[in-house]
C-alpha cells in the first residue's frame, strides 16, 4: 500500500474519506526506569479510501471520553428524530 501525505491532501482541498481502522489496546506493566503499571493506550490506524493511513496513540481516557460524547451525540440525535415524528 502506497502512502501519501495527509497535508497534501487537505492543501487540495480534498477531504479524506474513511476506509478503516485497526486499533490495540497497549499496556506497559514496567520499564527499565519505571517499576509500576502505566496508563493503557489506544494504538490507532485508521486508513482512508485515498490510501492514506494515519497513525496515533491516544490514552485509554480519551477513548473513553469521545466514546460519551458520541453517546451523547447519538442520544440527542434520536431525540431530535422522535420530536419530527411526533410533530
């Protein structure tokens, strides 16, 4: 898979388009330096139609933090579709 530059994409104007995602939970249990458990991560891969793959680590907190605000989202979503069937 050829990859390209996220930026040349957006100084075309073009927005990308999701294609997918692959994604893993990290744990380190220690280091060298650090004899305790750390935070989780999240490892994201997410790849576009365009064959752009962009990569990130985001903290478990995070994830858990856009996962309420999609719920919330998608809450008030339903809501807002009752209320024009109902009207």
């Amino acid at each position: 898979m050829q990859q390209k530059s996220i930026t040349s994409q957006h100084q075309q104007g073009k927005p990308l388009t999701y294609g997918g995602c692959q994604w893993k939970v990290n744990v380190v249990l220690s280091t060298n330096y650090v004899a305790k458990v750390l935070r989780p991560e999240v490892q994201l891969e997410i790849y576009t139609t365009e064959n752009v793959r962009i990569r990130m680590t985001v903290p478990v907190d995070k994830i858990e933090e856009l996962r309420r605000q999609v719920a919330s989202l998608l809450r008030q979503a339903q809501q807002i579709e009752c209320v024009s069937y109902i009207n």
